[in-house]
C-alpha cells in the first residue's frame, strides 16, 4: 500500500527529520541510513540546506530545491520497521 508524506520537519540535529504520513504513522528518519550523501544527495550535507526539505505536492515525497527526493515508501519501510 502506497502512503503519502504529509509534513517533514527537520529535528536540527544531523540528518534527521520527522516524517508524518497520511494515514497518521510519523516517526523520525536519519536520511545518512537510507542514502549515501553523494551526488544529488550531496547538498544534504549542509544542515541549512537540509532543513529546506518538503513535501512534493503532487508525488507525496521528501524533497530538496536540487531535484533530490526520497520515495515515500522507503521513509514508511524505515519508520515502521
């Protein structure tokens, strides 16, 4: 079953963000456990860029202004596991 992001706040510490979905399931994600920070992902180093993460409005995903996204299911495998 496919789930939506719904909000994400970065919890200023590192890569880590608190990631809410549509069917009310939230839980925080080290984005370092789920991707190498290279390339695209790269930016996401820089803890000011980082906390400029939202929700793409139309494909339910964490995103980036460079173009670098993190599927929704991957974040719900990773907070429900």
């Amino acid at each position: 079953m496919l789930h939506d992001v719904t909000s994400v706040e970065c919890c200023g510490d590192g890569c880590r963000s608190l990631v809410r979905f549509d069917d009310g399931v939230e839980g925080v994600v080290d984005v370092t456990q789920l991707v190498q920070l290279s390339g695209v992902f790269r930016a996401l180093r820089d803890s000011s860029f980082f906390a400029q993460a939202n929700v793409h409005p139309e494909l339910g995903v964490v995103c980036w202004p460079n173009g670098a996204d993190i599927d929704s299911d991957v974040l719900y495998g990773f907070v429900t596991r």
